[in-house]
C-alpha cells in the first residue's frame, strides 16, 4: 500500500485534484474559471470537459458529459456561466426567428434547408443581427482568453504529472483550441496533452495553425465538423469565402495525428452539439457509458406547435445511423477510428459596458480580426 501512496503521490492522484484549484491571476477579463467533478475516483489519466453553452433548463456545466467514460477521473471546466446562459437562450430565440422565417415562406424541407445554407441570406435574418453578434463576440473573446488561462493552469501541473485529455464542443472547442495554441508558444509545456477532441469549433480551420499543436499534444487531436451547420455559417457571414472555419470542413492536415469526423448526417445544427452529444461521442469513437441515453435540451419555445414541428424536421431530418470519416490518407480506416485509444433571457443580461470591454480586449491574433470587425459592427 505504501507504494501506491508513494506513487499517487508522484504523479499527482493525491489531494484535492482540479476541483481545489483556486484561479490566482485572472487572464483578461474573466469572471469565473473552476473545474467540476463528473467522477469521484483517482487514476493517472485525466479528462477535462468544456461545455460551449448552457441553456435554461440546463443551466449546469456537467450535463451534456453525463455519459463520458473516457477516465475514471473526469472533470468539467465551469467558466463564464453567465455568457453561456445568454449565449444559449440568444440561440435559441434566434433559432425560432429562423424557423419562424421559414414557416412564412412556406419552405418545404429541401428548400428549408437550401434557404438557411445560402450564401445570399434572407433579409428577415440579417435584421436580427444585432440579437446575436454582440453576445456572440463576447463569447468569442471569453473563450480565447480562458483558453490562456487553462493553459496556466496545465503548465503549473495543478493536476500533477499526469497527461490529460481536453473535449469540447462549439465555445468549449475553442477553449481548447485557444489553450494548445498558447501552449505551443510556450516552454515546458510538453508532454501534458495526451489527446485533444474539439467538435464544432468555431475557430480557423488553417492547417498552419493547428500544426502548432503537434509540439503540445502527444496523442490524437480530433476535429469533428458538419457541412450544413448553418448557425454557424450565419456567425461568420461577414468573414471571406476563402476563410477556413474548422467546425465547417476538415482541417487539411496531413498528419498521422489528424482525424477529421464529419458528423453532417448526425448533426445537422449548430444546437444539436449539445442535444445528441452522446451519439457523437459514441460514432467518434470516444467511451461512453450508455449510448442509448439521449442528452435531452429543451426545444425552441415559440408558442406554436407549427415551429416544434419545423424544429424537430429540422435537427432530425438526416440519419443518426451513419457517418462519413474524412481521414488523411487511405490508411484512415474503420478500424483506425475503432483503435483510437480515446478510450426566455435571463435576468443577467450583457450590458454595453460588458461589450465594450471584451471588444477592447480582442486583438487580431486571438479572435480572427475578420469575424470580429464584421460582428462588431
């Protein structure tokens, strides 16, 4: 016994883990940053979770990872909660305008789908702009500068000498890809990532910056993407056609690292990341506990039993039962994915001087000048 303590004790599996980190220095403008237990046991292989929003009725960080069995020891990065809230609810009122957009038109469902996949947007949706840019820029900032700090807090090894592995999904990705890219600037940062699975991830896709995290990440780094996300095709409207988003199409990089996973036929929104996470987890080939237990959100409240039936044609009209794995080489097969070895608002709402003060924090590097100066505006 006394060497197992001896051991735990090495690598960091005693004491009070991630969920007694207490953030010393805030990174920016961040308000909250701490880590929830999604398990309660010890093991030398770690996970951290990143939520992208939350919604009214699930309000907590943890739900959309219930089923996550990747570790024994699992956790859940609680950060921003408020911008998540309103992120989420902005979302879904933006959602229902969508489908209220369609409902007017008389759109059949091919139709539906063509219409809110069109480069040339309806004007009825650009008129709500304003609804959702700004809480979206604030998020933007949040994330990339919560990825800064959980890189902090990965290099000061608060969680011992252990690898760990980071998933998230839509803002949550772009925690993780803000935080290996901060990672890859700095010393001492190796041999902490064991694999990095981003899904959604509202972020570049240039395979010269996801290249950097080569340095960083030991193991796998995953991008799963879906071509009809028109959610966020509309957040990134204002950016140039030639501008690669890595939640929108793989990234090209040929690397024995890379795995690029179109999920298209699974998820067909940008909202569904959340509602059908179990099922991607399971056709990534990442553990899940019980992949028959769906992650249930609510739908788009709007009055009308027309829109919950539009919504529901909307985010199930593809099938669950197949997937297109997009891999670098002829040698990205079936079985290498089965081998991967990953075993209403609310009252808080985001006041001008809260986006005034995001906005002043943004630089080009961090936040892709393109997006933000055409989402500010």
């Amino acid at each position: 016994m006394a060497g197992v303590y001896i051991i735990g004790s090495l690598f960091g599996v005693a004491g009070a883990g991630l969920t007694g980190y207490k953030m010393k220095k805030r990174v920016g403008a961040i308000e909250e940053f701490e880590f929830k237990d999604l398990t309660k046991s010890k093991q030398l292989h770690i996970v951290i979770a990143v939520t992208g929003w939350l919604t009214e009725k699930h309000k907590d960080v943890e739900t959309p990872w219930q089923q996550l069995a990747v570790s024994k020891e699992q956790y859940c990065l609680q950060w921003e909660s408020r911008y998540l809230l309103e992120m989420g609810q902005v979302m879904e009122y933006f959602f229902s305008a969508a489908l209220s957009v369609a409902t007017q038109e008389a759109l059949k469902q091919t139709v539906l789908a063509g219409l809110l996949s069109a480069i040339i947007w309806p004007a009825s949706l650009l008129t709500l702009s304003n609804v959702i840019d700004n809480p979206w820029s604030v998020c933007l900032s949040r994330a990339a500068q919560t990825g800064k700090q959980l890189a902090d807090v990965l290099i000061s090894r608060e969680h011992g000498k252990r690898p760990v592995t980071l998933i998230g999904f839509s803002l949550g990705a772009r925690v993780i890809f803000f935080c290996l890219k901060e990672m890859s600037k700095r010393s001492g940062s190796e041999g902490i990532i064991e694999d990095a699975i981003l899904m959604g991830t509202p972020a570049t896709g240039d395979e010269k910056e996801w290249q950097s995290f080569e340095r960083v990440v030991a193991g796998k780094i995953y991008n799963g993407y879906c071509r009809g996300d028109w959610l966020l095709k509309y957040l990134y409207r204002t950016t140039s056609i030639s501008m690669k988003i890595s939640g929108l199409a793989p990234v090209k990089w040929h690397n024995r690292r890379m795995f690029n996973v179109d999920l298209s036929d699974v998820v067909s929104g940008h909202m569904d990341y959340f509602k059908k996470m179990n099922t991607i987890l399971h056709i990534m080939g990442i553990p899940v506990r019980d992949r028959d237990i769906p992650c249930q959100d609510t739908h788009v409240s709007s009055g009308s039993d027309s829109h919950t039936d539009m919504a529901q044609m909307l985010t199930d009209h593809l099938s669950t039962d197949k997937v297109r794995k997009v891999g670098n080489s002829e040698n990205d097969t079936e079985q290498n994915r089965n081998q991967a070895g990953i075993p209403k608002f609310s009252e808080n709402k985001i006041t001008n001087s809260d986006i005034s003060r995001d906005i002043n924090n943004l630089t080009l590097e961090d936040t892709e000048n393109e997006v933000m100066k055409g989402a500010i505006q």
